[in-house]
C-alpha cells in the first residue's frame, strides 16, 4: 500500500488559518463541472491543471523547489542533476510526456514518481491558498492523456496538509481505512485539532473524491454525533446514517481519531457494518482470554 504522508511535504508549515484557506482553494476546483478538464489560472499567481476535475500539476509564483530537485533527493546518494535535466530535455524536444520517459529511465519508480508530484502539488496549492488568490478563468483543454496515477482528488490534497500535524497518526489512519472499508466505498479519518476550524481530515482512501467542503461537513456532523453518543453510552463506537438521502454513512472510531466510510449503496454500508461488528466482536473474544458464552 502507497502511503502519502507529510515526509513527502516536509517544507510545508501548516498553522491557524493555513487549512481554512486551502479548503477555500479546494473548494473552488470542487465547484468546476465533474470532467472538467484544463487549466484553472490564479492570475499572476500561479495555476492549476486539472483533468477530470483531478489535479495533475500546480505552479505558484515564488516557489523555491523545483520537481527536479524532489526527485534527486528521493535517493541516496541524490541522483546527478544533469541525469534528470538531460530527460527533461529530451522530453521537451520530442513531446514525450515527463512522467513516461522518468519511468523509462529507471531513475524513478512509480510510488517515487507520485510522491514527488504529489509534494510539489501540495506547496503549490498552499502557496496559492497563502496568497489569498481567487480564479480568475478556466481553460478547456480537450487533450485528456495525462495518467490517472499521478492526479490527486482535492480530498487527498487536503488530507496530506492535515497529516502534518502527526505524520505516524495519520499514517496509522490511513491503515486502519484500507483494512476495514469494503468495495463500493470510500472514506476518510480525522482528528479535532487547534490548526482546523472543526474537524482536521488527516486521512482519505484514494477513491474518495467527495467535495471537500461536504467531507469536512460530515466529519464535524460525525465528531458531534459521537459527543452526544458517548453522554448516553461511553461504550459507543460505530453508527450508521444517511447524509443528504443518497449517501449511507458508516461511522466508527479508534481511540482520539473518527472514521467515516462513504457508502455508494445500502448493501455496502450494510457489509462495512457487518465487518465492524466482526472485528469488536473479534476484540471482546481475545479480552476475555478466548472465552466464548
């Protein structure tokens, strides 16, 4: 399993304030129709390209890490700049697409490929939140050839920002999703926290492309449903609901950090709840020393 966490964002500094801009940002993608496709521009600022309404590159003005230097540095020792220019080069004379010819050359692996992409996103897209900019066009691109693999829903982008608090945390959470969610859902975990207004997201699945403003909606709708939970039964860990009659909810914690899974349809939801059960039963067996009643 590839786990982005915040080693891969390791200049990034969130603070009060820095998250709440991001989801701004994030929020403007989310409202583009569902393929969009080309290349949203933050006037003097910076941009970013997008396929599918999926995020493939963003450039802000004043940046001070270039990709190439992400990449170099995933090795030890770093691998020789004038390797990764010369494909660079290459790449520019004869249109063959960056990542590809990366791939080729054997320098880079997939995993290093969409981690150095994704670090780089993740400070352009804060640096633009940073500046206050607001979209000011959309160009269509009509050209839809960039590789799925290394484009990242706005949830994932927001997720990588929140982990920064507690990277082992985040990735812990990001374990506990893919062993419990079931196909035909997707989730995200998440935290309370002084850095968000409400609930910080510090973990997403990569299926999960849910409008960022709606996910943070529901995780704080699910941290105050296990408040009110846990006055009537401390004991309460898991609940099912529906969100905005489409949606079913299955919502559970581990120790501090919340968990919702996002369920495409009631025989998912139904199956994630059941494979909840199983495992709080699993736990209360291995408690009481193997004893079954």
């Amino acid at each position: 399993m590839e786990v982005e966490s915040s080693r891969h964002l390791p200049s990034i500094r969130v603070g009060p304030g820095v998250i709440t801009a991001v989801l701004r940002l994030l929020g403007f993608i989310d409202e583009l129709p569902a393929g969009a496709t080309g290349v949203l521009h933050f006037g003097e600022h910076g941009i970013i390209l997008l396929q599918s309404r999926r995020i493939c590159w963003a450039v802000a003005r004043g940046m001070r890490i270039r990709l190439t230097d992400i990449l170099r540095h995933q090795s030890t020792p770093p691998l020789p700049r004038e390797a990764v220019e010369e494909i660079y080069r290459t790449c520019k004379e004869n249109g063959t697409p960056i990542g590809e010819a990366l791939l080729a050359s054997g320098l880079v692996t997939e995993v290093g490929l969409r981690a150095a992409l994704f670090k780089h996103n993740g400070e352009a897209i804060t640096q633009l939140a940073q500046s206050n900019a607001m979209p000011d066009g959309f160009t269509v691109h009509t050209k839809t050839d960039y590789d799925p693999k290394f484009s990242f829903s706005a949830c994932e982008v927001l997720a990588a920002l929140g982990s920064l608090e507690d990277p082992a945390r985040a990735i812990a959470a990001q374990l506990e999703l893919a062993n419990t969610l079931v196909q035909e859902s997707s989730g995200a975990a998440f935290a309370r926290s002084d850095t968000a207004a409400g609930s910080l997201v510090i973990a997403v699945d990569r299926q999960c492309d849910f409008p960022v403003q709606d996910l943070v909606e529901i995780c704080n709708w699910v941290a105050g449903l296990f408040d009110v939970a846990r006055t009537f039964d401390p004991s309460a860990c898991a609940a099912r609901a529906t969100w905005g009659g489409s949606i079913a909810l299955v919502t559970w914690r581990v120790a501090e950090l919340g968990y919702v899974g996002l369920c495409s349809s009631r025989a998912a939801a139904a199956r994630l709840v059941s494979q909840l059960g199983q495992r709080a039963a699993a736990g209360a067996i291995a408690a009481s020393g193997g004893e079954t009643a």
